[in-house]
C-alpha cells in the first residue's frame, strides 16, 4: 500500500475519500492513508489541508498545533503552513532568512464533495478529473455521507465480496440476520459482465413469470455499489437504485476504512452508520452464532487472504475477474500507461448499473437449463440497456 | 512447536488434551496448539472434530460456522465438513462438479476420556495406542478433568518443576503459602530414578522412627503426577496415589497450557481449577510478597528459559535426568525410530508410581551419612516394589 | 542503548539516578535502565543494591523474592543473594560445595544522594566521582527528590529541548498554558556558550533600561538544569537559581525517564511531579488544544527524531551544540579515552550557571542591531561571571 510499491501507485492514481466533512472542524484528525502518516485540518478560512503528519523543521506531531485563519502553526516553535504545504513564517528566523522559500511542505490536493473529504495523493501530473458518478446526483434520493468504519484485515479481500453474490444466499440468510430478504436465500443465476465503469454482477432469480434482475457495481479500484437487498416484488415493481455506495480504502496492509455514502428516497431516512455485522462491536459468541460480513471477510486467514492456500470454484468467477482487472490497473501503471478509470462523456456523469430490476410476463423455458440460459439472458439484457427508465 | 521443527515432530507422536468435553458444546471453540490454529466441535449428533482454522475455499474461520446435524458449515458460502474434514457440499457449485471428491480438508483425529478431549496430531502410521495409565480409574477415587489454564512461557520450564523437589521446601513453604504443609519445609533425601512410564523422583524424610517417602512421577514428553504434598503421619498411615495428573501441552514456545485430572476419594470433593500461586490473577505485590509456581516459572527468563545463562547444581539432577529424556525422545524421531512411549501389556494400565508412603519401624543409622543413604535405599525399594498395597 | 552501543557505552561513565529513595522500601522493584533488565531493592538492614534481574541458577526473575536482613533470596530455590551480587547461601547444595564461593551475580555499585539512588553502570576501572553539583545544596533552597516519569520516546528528543529556548516563546506561551509567563512570548537575543560544566543557552530580554538575562544548564551526557520561568521582574530583582535538575534516564531506545531533584526557597512546597503539559495523561483533545513539552516531544517522527528528515533553522544552534558535545564523548569512548565529565576542584562542588539575573541601568542601545549585539554582550558577561552574588 506504502508509496513505491506496485499496487500502493495504482491506488494513488486514483480520487479517495479520507473522513466526512463533518469531522474535520476546529480541530485537526491525524490520518493513516495508504500506510502514509498525514494529517488532515480545516482553517478558519474554511479551507481543507491535507499534510504530513511531521513538521519539517523538527519533526513534532502536527495533530498538536494551532489552528490559525490561513493554515495551521506547529506549536513547538511556531512555523506556520498553508493548506497546499506552503510555509508561511518561521518565527525566530533571521528577517532575512530565505528558509521559507526554499522549502515546501509534503501536502496533497483535497476536495469536498457531498459531505466527504477526498484527496489525490498520486503524481502531479497524472491527477484525473474527480469522477461524478451518476448515483451521486439521483433525482428523489438523499445522499447522506458515512464516517469510515476500519476493519483489521486488507482491503482487497473486502472488496471481493462486491462481486460474490453467492455469499448472500449464505451469510445473509444465516438465522437472526437482518438487512437482507429471505428471497436471497434461493440461489441466483450468477453472471458477471464488463462495463463502462468497470464490472457488474447479475443475480437472477424466477418468481413465477417475473424475473428479479439485481446488479452491483464495481469500478476499480476500490468502489462497489449494491441495490437495497429486498425483494422488489414485495413492495415495487420496478428499478431501484443503489441503496450504498463504498470505497474500501486501505490505511495499511491488514487495516481498511469502509466510507462512502448511502442513499435514501427523499423523506425517508438513510442508514448513518454500519449495518448489522458490519463491525466487529458484537459479542463474540453472538458473532459466531450470527456472523455478518465483519466476522466472515476479516477473519480470512487471519487478515491478509492467502491466495496460495484458496480453492476458487464455479461461484468465484466474479471474485477472479475482479482481481484480473485490478491486476491489468497495477500493470498499466507499472508499464509507465494509465490505469482504466471511469470518465463521464462530455460532463456528463459516469454511468453506473447497480439496480434491483424486475421484468414481466417471462414465463419458465422448457427445461431447468433452458430456463437458467434465459434468465442469464434477461440478465445481460437488463444491464446492456442500461438505466433507462429512471421513473 | 511447530510441525517440522525437532520438537515439534516429537509431541506430536503423543496423544494430547486440548480441551475438556463441557466446553465443546452448542459453538465451536478456536485453539491454538503446538502453533497451529485449528478449530474443535461438537456437530449435533455427538461426534466431536478437531479442523484447520481456515475454510479451504476462500479463507474464512471456521469459528464462525453453523453446527449441524453432521458436521458443520462455513459461514460464507456454505461449504459443509465432516468431523474428519470429509467435505460434505459445495453449495452452488454445478450438480456435476467433483471438487468436493478431489479435496479433503486437514482434520485431526481426536477422542473423548472422562471429560477431556484428547487429539493426535502427528503422522497417521505412526498413531499409538491411546495410554491408560493405572491412575485414570484408581478404586475409591473420583477422576475430574480441569479446564487447562494458560501460563506466557516456554512448556518444558515448567515441565522441568515436577522432578524438581527441592523448590517444594522453598517455594512452597513461604508463609503464606498454602496447599502445602510445612513438613515439607525440612530438607529431604532426593533421589531420582527411571521407571517403566518415565522417571520418578524420590523425596524421603526421616520422621523419628517412621520413614516418608513421597515419590512424583514424570511421563514422557509432557506429563506429571504427584501426591497430595501433606504429611501422611498427619492424617493417614499408608499409601496416597497421585492427587493430579497434568500435560503441559505448548500453545506456542511461549504459552502453554496445563491441563489434566484432578482425583479425590470417592464422597470427597476434588479441587476444580488452579491452586494457590498457580496462576497470575493476584495483585503483583502480593505475588511479590508470596510468590507461586506461576511466579518462579513463568518469569525465568522472561518466558523462555535460555540455558546458557544457568548454573545448574546437584539439586538439579532430577532437571538434567528429565531433559535428557526428552532428548532421547526427540533425537530417535529424527533418526526415524519411535520415541520411548509408555504402554500397558496385555490390555493392562500403564502402571505409574506416584505416592505417599509412610515405612514404619526404621530407627535413624548411627551417623547422618549412613542414615542418608538409608533413607535413599528405603525410597528406592518403595519404588521398585511399585504400588502393591492399594488398601 | 544497550551494552556495547557506543552510545550506551557513553552513558555507562556516568552515575546515573534509577528511582527515588522512597520507592525502594520492603518490596524489590524492576527497573529496565539503559536496556538492561535489572532488580533493586534494599534489604533489612538498610543497604541498597541494583542486581542483573534473573537469578543465575535458573532464571527466575528475582523480583519474586524474600528480602532478607542481609541480600534477598530467590523465591525458587532459596538461593541468597547479597547488595554487591555476593552469592551467600544456595541451600540443597552438599555442606562442601564451592559453588557460591566460584560464582558472582551480576551487580552495580549504588549510591543515595538526597532522595535518589543512584547507579554506575560502567567499568570498574572507570568509576567517576559521584559529582557534587554547586545547585545540590544551595543555602536557602529545600532540595525534593523527584520520581521518574516515563516518557515514550528516544531520550536525545527530550534532552535536546532543553538547550532550546526558542520554543519557549511559542509552546509555553500558547493560550492555556501554565507555568511560564507571558513575558517569554517576546523572542529573546538567544546565545549558546560552553562552560566548565557543560553548555547554557542564554536567552536575553530588554525591559526598558533592565535587562533580564536567563540563563540554563546542559551538563552531559543527560542533565539539564532551568530557573524559574518567571519574570523576575515582576516579584524580584535578582539572582534566581534553578528551580529544577534533570536526567533524562534512556530505557531503552523510545522510553526515556525524566527524574531527578526540585528545589524551592525554604519554606515553601516545591512541585512534587510533572508540570503541566509534562506527561501524556491529559484528555487527547485537550493534548491538541493546549499542547504542552510531552505532545511536542514525544510526538516527533513517532518516537524516535529522524534526523535526515529534519530542517533545522538559525534558532537550532544549541541543539546543534549539544548534539556534538555528546557525539564528542560517544567518539572519546569509543578512541579508548575518557568522555568530558565536569568534576568539582579541590573537593568543592562543580559550579553551574543557570539563573535569572537582572542588569541594571542599560539603556537601549542606537539600533536594534547593537542592541542585539549589547544584549548578547551583557549575556555573555553574566556567564563569565559566575553565580557571584548569592545574596
């Protein structure tokens, strides 16, 4: 994850969210951000910083400063940075001192958007636009902005389980468990498909001659979307949008923040903060006898998923494609090229393709195999046109 | 302690307790022997599994499981072991799929002896018999299995305790100590031979004209028994079998858990957990003013005694004698042979030669030098004529 | 650290404090100093003694133990130790064994001074005179033994500050603070001289025709020594001495022990513990808001100063002085000579220079450039001088 290794310059070349807005008010939050030491502030101008943990002068932890109108001042002996690294005095020096002109402090760009903080840590140059997906902006739903939650194991084994929709039929309908339907609990037609924005996964499931489509989002490196995990028989009979959007962004190799936003139809209220078995809060015995996605993904091999030690099957196809696709990003960066990274065409936002669809009048085909082939079929159909009718 | 080191390889030729039968119950319990991670339980028809931690497919601790009727089944995709590691389904994979015939999870086999479960972790060809020592099923006796309790240091410092007799006239006897009279506190004659289960050593004390003698036992690779450290003229007249069976079973080389039988006559109450200075739960200075076995040992050399820095002295033969057997043991698992193994003949127990003997009518030699090695040819006597009066 | 390093080398020719008098009463104590695992302790009859940790027999740690009228005993086998590491009594042992008389414990001379127990840990051969500081018995002043307080970081971080006395002007005048005036928030003239005893920083303030000269003292290899932080003009117009005397004890590399002596006019309380802002027990966010000498300390580089990593500016020079004073001595250490270590002349005590003094009638000088340079001058005179006036 550190700088210079192979997947840590993948993952810099790309936006990623570090805390919500909320919590970077008077005073400042250290931060460890893809195994590098920061710390993130907001002067009283308003303005977001996001620096080096370490003064440069000598060193003392900027976590203990004082906050000034521009920028914020070391508190040992008073040197004053700007949000950028600019520095802005060094007290005590010569009047003549040319010190602070010669010298910048270590500091990458932020921005804020819908309640969280994002900052770009990779090359200069390389810095891409900062992706507006279409889900950020959808007409008659709140987007509510979600503090991160850390969980202790690598981040890429949790973002695996974005593109396994064969755990829910498992994990998710374990008795006691909530926040998923007992319409889960009857295995899908699982299919996975390239798109624009990276990957989805279809799950697709005969309800008499209704087809229930449900499609997550990947887009590389490290974000997932997924509908609301409710049957939409029971309540709609049409699209949903995604209910989350997450990012798992790794603080270091066996620590990953979850953080993202969720969203909810306007005057409804969307969930603030992790859901049942998403952390590790839960008596233990209760963890075993009702283990949600926290206990599940973390324990994996103790943290860090040793894939020599795996057996992939039939239902790890998405699983693999993902990791064949965050393979091809670190190449691409490693070859000296740019990383695949969803753009939106002509300012306009990025597609995306998370829903729960359902199609009607499709009754079964002759034969269990004819009809798992049709329902796949359905399936592409349904992501291939896209998100069209948004009503 | 780990499979493929010296040590290791020899331990686990040797049945060993890891755990008693009540607390493998309605969840599974993680374990953490001889440096593996491993998971014990009992499925819903009785049969208790001893398994690899980790699920063979993606990873997941097998902690977190559902117990089922046979077997039990990850908690993620819903794979299903057997108690052997047989795997049982593969939900989700296609109907013809052989993964399931192809692949075996790592299980060791265990069983159940009055409330302990005991496992062999070793090569399967060379699996012994499991030893029933004359002990396990004394007439007039009842046997209790004792929860193990872990104490942070390396098994064979405190293995190497139970032929150490002359810390019973120190340690034991500090004022406030208790569980031990202070009989003990005399210097006795020690003496230390090899039996047919192991060695034993022999703690003789001239009392007027009466002779005690309180002989411990030790059987290769981990285990001890001794008698009820009180005077016997006190109270009784004759023989005393061992009030405690214990292993030292290694967690890792720096915590290990002692684990076993306690036994009291039948009508009286056996003592159910630690005694007296066994563990680490009292206050440090009061450990400090009236240390323990826990205190002695467990802080040699901050958890692993390093040899080189000893001085070994002549109280220290029982020690050497001890080590040396353990030595043998190991070098004849390197060389390909079979370790000293204890074993009953003829479908009988193993017998074993724990005891409190007191020999009557024995007035002291004329000199103290001659009534030493009086005392020495009483005990050795006691011991070659094993336990013969149960009475 | 620790044996060997040339650092730790260095620091082994000193008398070093290890705990104060009062903590070491019926109860042994471990100390970890200068990476070394040790155990003091003072038995029945009064004397004091500082032994290697574990017992040369077999290991077990001598913190469990009986106090004797003469040594203490280890608790295991009763092995009877005295203050210099004299072994006097293995009891088991044959009437003619000459074990204890072929064998020493390892042991370090001590000494109590004033409430402190004091350790050298060097070569025999090299044993300095305890050194008498002019500031030990100072007519009018109460001397107080201070504990030892540990802080989590390289002991040179700690050290260093106290031959910087620009951070006074900026830490220590920070809203909140207590313990220093305002009047240090104006910068000084700030000047670094050798002396007999080591180096003083002197930092020098105009007050209209008066100037307030202050002065501190680093003696090597780890004490510093301050005066009062207050304006002297506000309640007095003369000579102050320091308030303080400290080491600054390593542990190890990232623990250091700040101990050492207060004083206070008679008749009044000295400060008996850390200051303000002098440990890390205060709420974090308090910690942030009002940093005091233990967050902008210990926080640097983590820990342990990366000196590659740091920028240091015209107010460093003192730090910079003593970082060579020590490097001076690691290098005379290890060329086989022995280290600057100030010792009194003719059996009086050494002298020292830290103060506050006020000069009187000096009016300001044409510019501020000569100012500067009369400040630095009167500075500097003050220094030569000596503590000549005691009244």
């Amino acid at each position: 994850m550190g700088p210079g290794t192979p997947c840590g310059e993948y993952l810099r070349r790309f936006w990623q969210p570090i805390i919500t807005s909320v919590e970077v008010q008077d005073l400042p939050r250290r931060l460890h951000i893809l195994g590098e030491d920061l710390v993130t502030f907001r002067d009283k101008s308003g303005a977001v910083g996001l620096l080096e943990l370490y003064c440069p002068h000598r060193g003392t932890s900027l976590e203990f400063v004082l906050v000034c109108d521009k920028g914020l001042r070391c508190c040992y002996h008073g040197w004053l940075f700007d949000v950028d690294g600019k520095i802005l005095e060094t007290p005590g020096e010569p009047a003549d001192s040319t010190l602070k002109e010669r010298l910048y402090h270590g500091a990458y760009p932020v921005l804020e958007y819908s309640g969280l903080v994002f900052a770009y840590m990779g090359p200069a140059d390389k810095r891409p636009d900062f992706p507006i997906f279409d889900t950020f902006d959808l007409p008659g739903y709140d987007l509510v902005a979600i503090p991160g939650y850390v969980w202790p194991c690598n981040w890429l084994q949790v973002k695996e389980n974005s593109m396994d929709p064969a755990h829910l039929a498992f994990l998710h309908t374990l008795p006691g468990s909530t926040g998923f339907t007992v319409d889960l609990a009857a295995l899908g037609e699982w299919d996975f498909v390239e798109t624009s924005a990276g990957m989805v996964y279809i799950d697709t499931r005969r309800q008499g001659d209704r087809v229930w489509v449900r499609v997550a989002d990947f887009m590389p490196p490290n974000i997932h979307q997924f509908p609301p995990n409710a049957d939409p028989m029971a309540q709609r009979t049409s699209i949903n949008r995604p209910t989350a959007t997450r990012w798992a962004v790794p603080l270091d190799d066996t620590h990953t923040m979850q953080i993202g936003f969720n969203r909810a139809p306007e005057g409804r209220e969307a969930r603030r903060g992790a859901g049942f078995g998403q952390d590790g809060s839960r008596p233990y015995k209760e963890r075993q006898r009702i283990p949600g996605d926290y206990d599940a993904q973390v324990s994996i091999h103790g943290g860090i998923a040793r894939h020599s030690l795996e057996h992939l099957a039939s239902t790890d196809r998405g699983v693999i494609m993902l990791r064949n696709m965050i393979r091809r990003g670190i190449r691409a960066v490693q070859n000296g090229t740019d990383p695949m990274q969803p753009l939106g065409q002509g300012g306009k936002a990025i597609p995306t393709y998370s829903q729960d669809r359902v199609v009607l009048g499709i009754p079964p085909a002759p034969t269990p195999e004819e009809d798992s082939r049709l329902l796949r079929e359905i399936g592409r159909k349904v992501v291939a046109a896209g998100i069209v009718d948004r009503s």
